[in-house]
C-alpha cells in the first residue's frame, strides 16, 4: 500500500507540472485554433530566470520562502512577457494566414528559443537550488516529499484561481466568447487582440511557474528541458481534449500516473509505450479526448 | 615507348623490393585504416610505430638487426583486411601491429593464426577477439568493451560486498551496453540483479525509477549512461533517505556531474580511464609526434605506442623472432609504457591499462582502486 501511495504522489506531482503546462496549449488552442509549439521554451525560459535571479538573491543574503516567493514572481513576469512578445511577434501577422503557417512559425520560434538560451546561456547542465525546503512536519513521512507537496497544492491553488478568473470576471468572459465565436465576439465590441494577448501572458505565467517547480524539485536544469515536457504536456492537453482547461489538468493527471505506475508495477523501459498507447485507445474510444466536446465545424 | 614503360616499372619493383630482400631486417607490419573516413584512427598508429622504431633503429634496432616497417592499409573493412594479412603474411613479417577496428581484425586474425604470426592491436575492442579464447595470437593494448563493467562488478561484489543490487541503464548503446555487460558479470559471481531497467533520457524526473529501487530493497545502484540523469536519479535517491552505493561508468565520470548534482555527488563511485596525463613517457610520446608531424597525435596514439614498444621489447627478450618465444616473453614481461607499467594476460588482454575507480569525496573525484 505504501508502495501504490508513492507511486501515485510521484504521479500525481509529474502530472501536475503536465497539467500547469497542458492549460497553456489548451488555452491558446481554444481561442486562435494555434498548437503553440514554442509553450515548453517558455516553460523552460521561466526556469532559467528563476535560478538567475535566485542566485542573486541568495547573493544578497536572502533565503527560504521568501527566495521562492520573489525568483518565482520574477520568473513568472518575464515568461509572460515572452509569451506576450513571442504572440505578437510570430503568431498575429500570421493570423489571417492558412492554419499551417503559425504553426511552422510557432516550430521556428521554439528552435529559436532553445537556441537562444543555448548561446546566451550555456549548453551545459546546471545544478538549480532547492527553493523548496524540508516541512520540519514532514520529517517523518515517507510516501510524499515536502516539494512534491508543494507542486501538488500549487497546481490546485492555480487551477482554482483560473476557473475563478475565466468564470467570474469580464475579460474571462471576453476569452469564453472568443474561444466560442471570435468573429461574433469581434462584432459585440470584444477587444480580440487584448483577449488573445492575455491568454498568451496567463499561459505563459503557468508555464513559468510549472517550469520553476519541477526545476527545484529535480535540481538540474538546461535549455532542452522544455522539449520533451512541452511535448508530454501537449499529449495532455490532447488525451483531456484540447480546448478543455479542465480537460487539460484532468489528461495531465492522468498522464503522470500512466507513467508513473506503469513503472512501478511493470518496468520503465514501457513508460513512454503506455503512457501513448493510452493516448491512442482513449483517442480510438473518444476522439475528442476525455472531455473533449465534439463540436461541428463553424461554418 | 610501351616496351620502356613496362621495363621501368619492372625497374622500379626490382629497386623498391630489393632493400627488403637483401638486408636482414627484422619486419614489423602495421596494419590498419590509413585512408578512408576511418583514417584518423588508423594513421595516429601508424605514426606511433614509425617514432618507435626510428628511436629503436637509432639505437642499434634489435638483435643487432634494424627494424623495417611495412605499412598496409585496409581502409576497416574486413573482405580488405584479409587480402593485407595474406599479403603480409607471404612478405614474411615477424609481427604485426594492428588492425584498427574490430571487424577487420577478426577477418585477418585466422589468416595469422594459421602462419603462426604474432599480432598486437591498438584500438580493436570486441570482447571476443581475447575472450572466446579462439586467438592466441591476439594481444591488444586497450580495455575490451565490458573492461569498465567487469570493474564495476568486482568492486561491488569484493571490495563493497553488495548483496542486492538494481542495474538501470539510459537505453542508449553505451548505457545498455555496459548494463548488459554488468548483469552478465553480476549473475556468474552469483548476484542475480533484483532490477535490470532502462529510463528514458530527459524525462520530467525519476521518482517512480527511484521507488522502485528502493521497494527492491538493492543496496547498491549500477546505472549505465550519462550524468544528467545519473544527477537526476542519485539526488532523488539522497532525498528519499536512500542508503543505495551508486556506482556509475565514465559517462559520469565528469566533474560536470559533481558541479550538477553537488552535495548528493558525495559517495558515489564511477569507473573511468587511468589518468596516464603525468606518465612521463606519455608526455615525452606526445612532445615527438608535435615534433614529427608537427600536430596534436589523434586517437589510440598512446595504447599503439605502447604496442610497438612491447612487441620489440618482447622480440629482444626472446632472443628471435619465433611467434611461440615471443609470447611468452608478452605474457611474462611488464613492459614500461607511455600507458603505465603493463603486461598481458593468458588471453591476450593487456594488464594495468583501462579503468580505474573513482569516488567523489568531498566534491572531487579520487581514485580509489584499479
């Protein structure tokens, strides 16, 4: 029993971060019908600025929460700007284009990014601090480790706040419209560009944060680390059914643990047949994904 | 104008072959890929013979006869590598340094066999060229490929006595490679692995691989494949209280992997290359080929240099030049080396060359047995 509890914490924390970066492809995929393929170098830039600035706050004689708190709202600004940036830069001159040019150009601009920080950072691995310390009561507890805690509470914390934000105020009711109908939303007077941008920066900012997390957690990072999350949280956001914020963190979830116990109780060399063989049963069964709503095409 | 054509050429064999027949000379073949896009492992080689034997002629060669070198290329490949034995076999060669890879070594190494000829290489790592047993005639001075698991395995099993042990691999060649090698060692000294798995490089993190380790109850780790997820893995392990010996190969061996994984590096073991850096022969060996050939000396320059050394110095003692005498004198003589002090074992692996092992004590790499 203890053993399964592990395994699903160690899920369920791996498929948090999936879902924190799932939120973002499924948002911006709901309201300009866009795969941004470049998600996971912001996930990735959000990490590298929070081990910078991390390393100059603890120069500064800061540590502890308060080191998290700041190098994670440094990070989370400066990912959000890049999302914001990176919109306007590849993906709006594009919109009126056909559906597979913002896609090349959202490629182009993760081989860019990753290429980016590769020459202006370092190829090299680097050793990122643990922000998260050691709960005193957690001392004696096995099955889940402080940090994972954290990641767990901070992904439900997130979660929660979005659904408040895209159910309760005017600008989430704006991007509700525009994911429906954005022509029609346009006509009502909704500000689409503003609506988009901010889908960008909200993205962007859960990203970073998810970035920031698992960084601390696994205690490494380098510019290639937002690849292969980008592309397991893309699968996410598809398995849930992409379009779907709720579909998103529940494939995310779902993800995590596919991995995870498939792992634990049959061997890592099939974590990756698993976790895709469900893909592709859950897509053969549902081919919208599990939350998925299968609409018609607007016409 | 034909007639004066072909008469020159014959001219020219008569002149180019005439040394060869009309002095005594001791000939040692060098064989190996000296064009092609597998050169430049080939000609550092064949440089390392030629410094050797023109320091060894300079000094009065050997048994009083000066040494000649024949050089054939066999471009790595084997059906080639089989016509330049046949042809140095039939050129009478005493020895032959070579060959280069290890496919073409095996083709030529019957035709040796069968002419008695004595042959040495540099480079070629297949296990089974000393292994199988089938090539007494084969002698190398570099590590076989399961050289580094053997290590492993007997530091684990002798000097740390490891009951249970869980080997994880990276999946990659050189990973899986050294795994499998490590198992096999593992199950013949009677320590069946409890886990025998592959990770995928690059994952999110490793904490089910983790948990699994630890509900096997393995008290040691031996993962094959690089350091960043070597750091991943012991730095998970460390903070789930794990008690585990981590013992890695020279893909970790890197202080990239004590930078990364810091304060979790301390204690873990990795095998890697003998540091032959302050070997004042290795340093002299270098300082010649710059001289020579006026550029840095390429791949496996050192374990040839070695080679050649032996096998003169084993011709020397045996007196002559017959494969049976000479042998002998490989297998019971430790040879000063650029590589160290070596010698060679009943199957014709060299001995004191290869790995060492390393454990990071206080975020340093420190030698800790050979």
């Amino acid at each position: 029993m203890e053993y399964f509890l592990e395994l699903f914490f160690g899920g369920l924390t791996r498929g948090s971060i999936y879902a924190l970066l799932a939120l973002g492809y499924t948002m911006v995929y709901g309201i300009i019908q866009l795969i941004n393929f470049a998600h996971g170098e912001i996930y990735m830039i959000g990490a590298f600025t929070a081990l910078i600035a991390a390393s100059a706050l603890s120069m500064l004689g800061l540590d502890g929460w308060s080191l998290l708190a700041i190098a994670g709202l440094a990070a989370v600004i400066y990912s959000a700007a890049y999302g914001f940036t990176l919109e306007k830069i590849a993906y709006k001159p594009l919109r009126k284009a056909p559906r597979l040019s913002p896609l090349i150009s959202a490629i182009g601009m993760s081989i860019f990014l990753q290429n980016y920080v590769l020459l202006a950072q370092t190829s090299d691995f680097l050793s990122f601090p643990a922000l998260i310390d050691e709960f005193p009561f957690m001392e004696d507890v096995t099955i889940i480790r402080s940090s994972e805690l954290v990641i767990i509470s901070v992904t439900a914390l997130s979660t929660a706040l979005l659904t408040i934000f895209i159910k309760f105020t005017g600008i989430g009711k704006a991007m509700r419209a525009v994911a429906q109908d954005r022509i029609m939303a346009m006509l009502l007077g909704v500000k689409v560009d503003r609506v988009i941008s901010v889908t960008f920066i909200i993205g962007s900012a859960l990203a970073a944060v998810g970035g920031v997390l698992i960084s601390s957690h696994v205690g490494q990072i380098n510019f290639y680390i937002g690849f292969i999350a980008g592309i397991k949280a893309f699968t996410a956001a598809v398995l849930g059914g992409i379009g779907s914020l709720p579909g998103a963190v529940l494939g995310g979830l779902v993800l995590g643990w596919t991995e995870s116990f498939a792992t634990g109780y049959v061997s890592s060399d099939y974590e990756d047949v698993f976790a895709f063989g469900l893909l592709v049963f859950i897509l053969i069964c549902k081919p919208s994904g599990i939350l998925g709503r299968s609409s018609a095409e607007k016409v | 104008m034909k007639i004066m054509n072909s008469f020159l050429t014959v001219l020219v064999m008569v002149l180019s072959a005439a040394p060869v027949f009309a002095l005594d000379t001791i000939k040692l073949g060098v064989a190996g890929a000296h064009t092609g896009d597998l050169a430049s492992y080939g000609i550092p080689s064949l440089n390392a013979a030629r410094l050797v034997v023109a320091d060894r002629n300079a000094k009065g060669g050997i048994l009083g006869k000066q040494v000649d070198i024949l050089a054939e290329d066999d471009v790595c490949k084997p059906e080639v590598a089989a016509n330049v034995a046949t042809k140095l076999v039939s050129q009478d060669v005493a020895l032959v340094l070579g060959h280069i890879c290890s496919g073409a070594t095996k083709a030529a190494l019957t035709l040796y066999k069968d002419a008695g000829k004595i042959i040495m290489s540099s480079s070629a790592t297949n296990v089974e060229l000393t292994k199988s047993g089938v090539y007494p005639n084969f002698f190398r001075t570099i590590s076989p490929d399961d050289a580094q698991a053997m290590l492993q395995v007997e530091f684990a099993v002798n000097t740390l006595k490891v009951k249970k042990v869980a080997i994880v691999h990276d999946k990659g060649d050189y990973g899986k490679g050294l795994a499998e090698f490590a198992k096999g060692f593992f199950g013949k000294k009677g320590v069946p692995p409890v886990l025998f798995e592959g990770i995928t490089p690059g994952a999110v993190d490793y904490s089910a691989i983790v948990q699994k380790i630890k509900s096997s109850g393995a008290d040691a780790v031996v993962y094959g494949g690089y350091h960043p997820e070597a750091a991943k893995i012991i730095s998970t392990m460390k903070k789930k209280k794990m008690k585990a010996v981590f013992i890695s190969d020279d893909g970790v061996r890197d202080d990239t992997f004590i930078k990364v994984a810091g304060k979790y590096a301390e204690g873990v073991y990795a095998t890697g290359p003998i540091d032959t850096s302050k070997n004042a022969m290795a340093i002299e060996a270098i300082e010649k080929h710059k001289k020579t050939y006026a550029s840095d000396p390429g791949a496996f320059y050192l374990n040839a240099y070695a080679a050649a050394i032996c096998l003169l110095e084993a011709i020397e003692k045996a007196g002559s030049t017959d494969s049976e005498a000479i042998s002998k004198a490989l297998r019971g003589t430790w040879f000063d080396t650029p590589l160290g002090k070596i010698s060679f074992d009943e199957r014709g692996d060299a001995l004191g060359i290869g790995f060492a092992m390393y454990q990071v004590v206080k975020g340093r790499y420190a030698e800790v047995g050979k």
